[in-house]
C-alpha cells in the first residue's frame, strides 16, 4: 500500500471504529441523553407550553422513559450504518446518502457531547475530549470524495482535534477541574501503585499531555510528538480493558469494556494518520526538487 491509500484506510477505520464503538454503547449501556430529555429548567416551557402536560406528567410518564430507550436503540442503529458506510466510503455512488449519513452521525456525537457535559458537570473540557471522535466525522460530512482531500487542510485540523483531545486529557489528569475517579482506579490496578503514586502518575502524564500538545505545532518536532501520541492513544485506549478485564467472567469483561477500548483507539490511530500525512507531504516535496 502507498501512503496515500494507508491514510484513506486509517481515515475509514477510524470512523468506523468510533461510529460501532458507539453504536455498542448506545444499544447495551445506553446514552446519557436523559440529561437534557430529564432537564427540568430547559424542557418545562416547552413541555408545558406545547403540551397539556405538567413537567410532573413528563418526567414520570413511562411512555416517555420508553421513547428516550427507543430514540437511544435508533441511535445506535444509525452509528451502525454510518459505520460500515465509512468503511466502504469511495464505493458508494450515492452522494446524496453518504451526506445524509454523515449529518445524522455528526449530529448524534455533538448531541453525545452536549449530554455528557450536562451528565458530568464537566464543563466544556468535556466536550473537548471528543474532539478526535468529532473531526473524524466531520472529515466525511465535508468530502464525498475523501481521495481528493486536501492534505495540507486535513494535517493541520487534526492537529488541532488531537491538541484539544489530549490538553482535556490533560487537564482531567492533572486535576485541574475534578480528577475523574477511574483514571486513578485504573492506574492502581494496571501499575500496581498506590492512590498517591497514581494520582502523581496522572498528573506528570497531564503536564505531557498538555505540553505535547503545543509541540505538536512546531515543524521540527511533530513527528516526535506524535510518536508519544500514537503510543499514550492507544495505551490508554487499551487501559479501559486491562484494568477491567477479570478472568473468571471472560465475555463479560470484553462486553463491558472492549467498548470502551474500540471508539478510543483512534485516539493513537488519528495521530499516527498525521505521522503518515506529514511523512507523505515531505515524500512529494522531495520528488518536485528531484525533478
């Protein structure tokens, strides 16, 4: 393979990889859309003023409960076939379908964002961590052809879509905001630490983070760099596995986290894309002054 066809093979099976690592969850763990479905400040004009329901009658309807499972099961049914239409991306003829599929995956995965933002109270830090998830998406929303992609374009938003996922990497390591609980569970259980070496890991890992994040931006270094995000991308990807795997109850380790696992590893996959696309400009510069 050239390196032009590895980066459009990367390209499709990170999509894929993210819409089937989602679409699992959506069907076997659900989705935090109850977070603004269940919003009392945000829905209670609406539902009251559309309606002749209270926002008592809503929230304890049964038949609403069941529309937010069935809205959840259509989700994940439509990351399914967004999925598999990455993955075979340039054989589709139909221009019209693929734009229509990427519009609805992208906006299940903003909606996805906004949700988890009201669910966890992060913030906008949130949101930022699915920055990777987001552009791959984009990527096939904005190019029916996705052969003819600019490359120097392309390089340069997945700089940024890599810098935002790992500065909010960063910061959740680091503690800045709130240190999420299962980073330090999983750092105990696959390092062996304790609860204060773990947390010191994690916060040396999100100064890394954050500060390979501004290297990535220098010319001279971002293959360096993204040769430690490659390798921490798809670490951490595999970590949810590791750390949750127990072998007395072996499928259902792989259920609850090989998930986890598959929508993360283009976390390493993205960047090793641009190790390609930086390697493959430099190849056609060369070529030109040769000739």
């Amino acid at each position: 393979m050239s390196q032009k066809q590895i980066i459009l093979f990367l390209l499709k099976l990170c999509a894929f990889l993210v819409f089937i690592g989602r679409a699992y969850q959506f069907y076997f763990f659900g989705a935090p859309f109850r977070s603004v479905f269940w919003d009392e400040a945000l829905l209670t004009p609406i539902v009251e003023g559309l309606s002749n329901y209270s926002w008592y009658d809503y929230a304890t309807n049964l038949n609403v409960s069941t529309w937010i499972t069935n809205f959840t099961n259509l989700c994940s049914f439509l990351l399914v076939t967004s999925a598999f239409t990455c993955l075979f991306w340039n054989r589709i003829s139909s221009n019209t379908f693929k734009k229509s599929v990427a519009s609805v995956s992208l906006f299940i995965l903003i909606f996805l964002g906004i949700c988890m933002v009201k669910d966890f109270s992060y913030g906008v830090i949130q949101f930022l961590e699915l920055s990777i998830q987001i552009a791959i998406c984009l990527i096939f929303f904005l190019n029916n052809d996705i052969s003819k992609i600019n490359e120097k374009q392309l390089t340069f938003w997945l700089k940024i879509a890599v810098a935002f996922t790992f500065i909010a990497h960063g910061i959740f390591a680091m503690g800045i905001f709130y240190l999420p609980g299962h980073f330090i569970d999983m750092t105990i259980k696959i390092l062996g630490v304790s609860e204060t070496q773990a947390k010191l890991f994690l916060h040396i890992a999100g100064i890394l983070d954050v500060l390979f994040s501004i290297l990535l931006f220098v010319p001279k270094l971002a293959k360096y760099v993204l040769i430690y995000f490659i390798t921490w991308g798809i670490l951490t990807a595999l970590a949810r596995l590791v750390s949750g795997f127990n072998p007395d109850f072996i499928l259902k380790s792989f259920h609850n986290y090989t998930y986890l696992v598959i929508y993360r590893l283009p976390h390493g996959l993205i960047p090793l894309t641009i190790f390609y696309l930086i390697s493959n400009t430099k190849t056609i510069k060369t070529l030109k002054n040769e000739n």
